[in-house]
C-alpha cells in the first residue's frame, strides 16, 4: 500500500529550497558588492591601503612655514 501524500512536508522542502536559493542570491551580491568596492573607480589599480600616510611633523618646523 502507497502512503498519503504528505503535504506539509512537500511544502516545507519548498520553502527550504526557496531560502537556500535567496541566501545564496544574497551571498553573491555582496561578493559582487565586495568586489566592485575594492576594485575602485574605472581606470585606476586597486590600493592596497585606502587611507594615507599622515605626514611627520617636525617639532619646530610650522605648516605655514613662520618659526
């Protein structure tokens, strides 16, 4: 004998494969996101550090150049 069409269960396997599929549609659009933000604007190379250098001051010396 066959056994009764469970249809919570068929329902449930649906819903699972439906947010399996959004999760990984999610993941790829951050990488996607992550890829795009590290590579920059069109035309320059990526950096390796995105924040500057600050430049040493010499104790004395003054940005406008009065001493």
């Amino acid at each position: 004998m066959a056994f009764k069409v469970n249809y919570n269960q068929q329902r449930a396997e649906r819903d699972r494969a439906k947010q399996a599929k959004k999760e990984a549609k999610l993941r790829e659009q951050e990488a996607e996101l992550m890829r795009r933000r590290n590579a920059g604007p069109p035309g320059e190379a990526p950096e390796a550090d995105a924040a500057p250098e600050p430049a040493s001051v010499v104790e004395g010396d003054k940005p406008n150049g009065t001493a």
